[in-house]
C-alpha cells in the first residue's frame, strides 16, 4: 500500500487507507508509474469517445440531463455541463458501453477512476499533476481490497468494477478534494454502503451502467461526507462490513493494512483492451488471428475450432449463440468466427449486423469451448495457459500452442503508435483534428504545471 517511508505500525484497515488517502506518502505520482496512468487517461477518453452514440448512453444521458449546472462539469456525449456526479456518470457509462475500456485488479480501473476524476476535478480546476495523484490513490485502495478476497468476487456473481470501484472513486476523489483522515474514512464508508454490481446483467445494457454508477458514487460519497454525513469507524473491516459481507465463505483478510512496500501499479499495471469484447476472450482471438495469418486460413476449409480456457472466463463468456452485439461481447464463439472470418475483431465487426450474419452465425456452431481450472498467478480468474487448435474438413490440425498473455497485456503492452490508432479510431473523420490535439494533450499530462487536459477538452467538446 505505502511506497517508502518512515515505518509505521499495523492500523485497522479503514482508518488506515482513510489517513493514506489525505496523506500519501508521494506528492506527485512517480516517473515510473505517470506513463502507465496516462495511459489509462487516453484508453477511457477513447473508449468513451467511441462509446457516445450507443443505446446505453444515450439513455443514460435522458436520464440526468436535467441536472445542469452552469459551473458543473462536463459530459462528453453532448458537451452539457452537469453537476459532477451526474457528468461522471454519462461519462462512466459512454466509456464502458463499447467494452473496450482498460483492465486491471479483476475490473475496470480507469473507466471508474477518469471519469470521477474529470469530472470532481472539472470545477474545482485541479491540474493534470493533481488528476494523475488522485488516480494513483484510487487504484492503490483498489488493489488492496482486491488483494483481500482470495474468492474472486467474479465467481460469486458480482462485478468488481462496481463493487471495488465505488470505494475506490470515493478513494480518489476524497484525495482530489482535499478531505483530512476522519472526512475520507466517513467517505469510504458511504461508498461501501453504494457498492454492488450483479454479473449476470453481462451482455445487456445495463453493464455500462456499472461504471458510471461506480464513478458517479464515489464523488456523492466524497459530498456526503463534506456535508457532515457520517459511516462506521471499521466498515471496511467489520463483521458485518465490506470485505464481509461479499466475501460469504469467510476467507477476507480482514486484518490491519501493513504499512511499506511499493506500489500496487508497478505490479499490475493496466491491460489496454486490443479488442472491443469481454477481455476473458483476448487471448484466444490473438490465437485465432495468428493462425489464419500463418496458414491461409478460410472459413469453408474449417471443421472445428477448439479453443480451452479457464472455467472461470468460461462462465463469464456465457453467451453462446449471440444475437446483437451486446451479447456478441460475452461469446467465445463469436469471437472465434469472426477471427477467423475477418482476421480482426474491432469496432467495425462488433455489430448487430455482423452477428446476423450467415457465415459467422454458421461458423459459430463449430466452436468448442474446453475448459481448465484457473492457474495464472498474474490473471487469478485465467487459465495459465489459453490455447485454439483448428481442425480443418481434411483432418489437418493447426495448434496454437500454449498463449500466455494477450497483446495490450500490462506484460505484453500495446505500442504507443498502437494506442494512438485506437483512440483516432474511436472518433469520426471530421473530428481528427480536435482530437489529436486532445491525445497530445493526454500524452503530455503531468509533464508541465497546468490544467492542458481540461483546456484540451474544453476545445474538443466546443469544436462538436
């Protein structure tokens, strides 16, 4: 949890991620880690910049538009300004809604931390240098309450990106705005009375809802608790408390925080998602696409698509003859026939109209999914190993081998001209010009003093 510093005693966990909050023991986010959480700044504000026109959005935008503020914050979707929470969540939702969005500590992080971010920070006119602190705090009380439920919280049903990441915005923006210990505990503690998340809405438009949800709650926690409101001293850690209570075998760790260490990022870093489907079908697509590459392959040659992963990826891919997109996103089979298919599996295939498709839908009964216990130390809910093999009509078998980490991995990154092209690639041709003002502007942030994002996307909402 703490980077270096002077030793310090156990403290019971509440109180003592509320303290680190007010008070980390870094006053600008690293050199080494301001790479890896810039990059997370541009990953969300592509994916919600290709996430402004969907269904989910624009529904969630209906709902809070009547909440404007003429020194609030602003929503990306339509350039409204709105009362921060309200911003946060058309945000979180727009850049969720493609799922595309970062990964990393079983969930979302960024797509829950910018949004808060941007839009708490908005009004108040936080710097870039500050956005980037703020950040860091949140992921670091996110990947300690992660590290504390050996259960995933994925196999118990619930979504960890709504789950952790209302405590962890609470975390972030409570940073962001200031709050000494005892205001920042009464946060984190109304924040854990907002969290929940059912995965069971995968593949409807109710997902994209979590994050927004996630963002939007952490910053009404943050005004709660500067309004006076108050939590349990222990609810973190309490019998009856957070870790508790999603935890119904018992097997949290409850205990105090442990002061020292380095920081959870350098460790975990952030998965940038090459594909705009679940992240649990990465790996195999990258396989997919490798072999139709090597081997010339054509969807009329093949008898048979094996692919194995783990059994817990395998029930989070539960949509086996998708029939929108929506569902397409949680399809092992889908993902499958449209690697093979079209040698790629980005914005352009990821429709309702592609699923429709008689080819794919075709190709898609030949899929099979075989399933191994999860084994991988740096992805607990994945196989250590995923792996396709594809038979064709005349017995030939084409086997990828053993496929460790998908591309865009925190160990298997994304190039920088990689990520560049995928957030041109989420905004139209007449808005490339804004836009890659806005991306240098993100590649710059906490290089300079200032406010460059803000005014950056000042000037991209003002040029739609």
């Amino acid at each position: 949890m703490h980077d270096a510093g002077t030793p310090m005693a156990d403290i019971a966990l509440t109180r003592g991620l509320a303290a680190f909050v007010a008070a980390p023991p870094f006053d600008t986010a690293p050199d080494d880690v301001s790479p890896v959480i810039r990059n997370g700044f541009t990953d969300t504000l592509a994916a919600l910049l290709g996430g402004r026109a969907e269904p989910v959005t624009q529904a969630a935008l209906h709902t809070v538009r009547h909440r404007r503020l003429d020194d609030g914050a602003t929503e990306y979707v339509t350039g409204l300004h709105l009362d921060p929470a309200a911003a946060a969540f058309v945000n979180g939702v727009a850049a969720h809604a493609l799922d595309y969005d970062d990964m990393a500590l079983n969930g979302h992080p960024s797509v829950v931390l910018v949004p808060a971010l941007l839009a708490a920070g908005e009004p108040a006119g936080a710097s870039d240098a500050a956005l980037l602190r703020a950040y860091l705090v949140g992921y670091e009380v996110w990947a300690e309450l992660n590290a504390r439920e050996p259960d995933r919280l994925h196999g118990k049903g619930w979504h960890p990106t709504c789950v952790i990441g209302t405590v962890a915005a609470a975390a972030a923006v409570a940073h962001l705005r200031g709050l000494d210990a005892a205001s920042a505990g009464h946060a984190l503690g109304i924040a854990a009375s907002l969290a929940g998340g059912l995965m069971g809405n995968f593949g409807s438009m109710t997902k994209p809802l979590h994050a927004g949800w996630a963002a939007a709650h952490g910053i009404e926690a943050v005004q709660l608790a500067e309004a006076g409101v108050t939590a349990s001293a222990d609810i973190l850690e309490s019998p009856t408390g957070f870790l508790a209570a999603f935890s119904p075998a018992g097997r949290a760790d409850r205990g105090p925080l442990v002061p020292g260490g380095t920081l959870q990022i350098r460790s975990n870093g952030l998965s940038v998602k090459k594909y705009p489907v679940c992240y649990a079908s990465h790996r195999v697509i990258d396989g997919v696409i490798d072999l139709r590459r090597q081997h010339g392959l054509r969807a009329a040659d093949i008898a048979g698509i094996t692919a194995t992963i783990s059994d817990v990826n395998a029930r989070v891919l539960h949509s086996h003859a998708p029939q929108d997109a929506l569902q397409a996103k949680f399809s092992l089979e889908f993902a499958c026939a449209m690697a093979l298919l079209e040698g790629a599996v980005g914005l352009p295939e990821v429709t309702d109209a592609q699923v429709h498709r008689a080819d794919l839908q075709t190709l898609m009964t030949r899929v099979t999914v075989a399933t191994v216990p999860p084994g991988c130390p740096v992805e607990p809910s994945f196989a250590l190993n995923d792996q396709v093999v594809i038979t064709l009509h005349d017995g030939t078998r084409f086997d990828s081998g053993p496929i460790r980490f998908a591309r865009g991995h925190a160990l298997l990154p994304l190039s920088g001209a990689d990520l560049a092209s995928k957030f041109m690639g989420c905004v139209a041709p007449p808005e490339h010009q804004a836009a890659g003002a806005l991306l240098k502007a993100l590649q710059a942030m906490g290089t300079h003093s200032g406010s460059g994002l803000r005014d950056a996307l000042r000037a991209f909402a003002a040029a739609g």
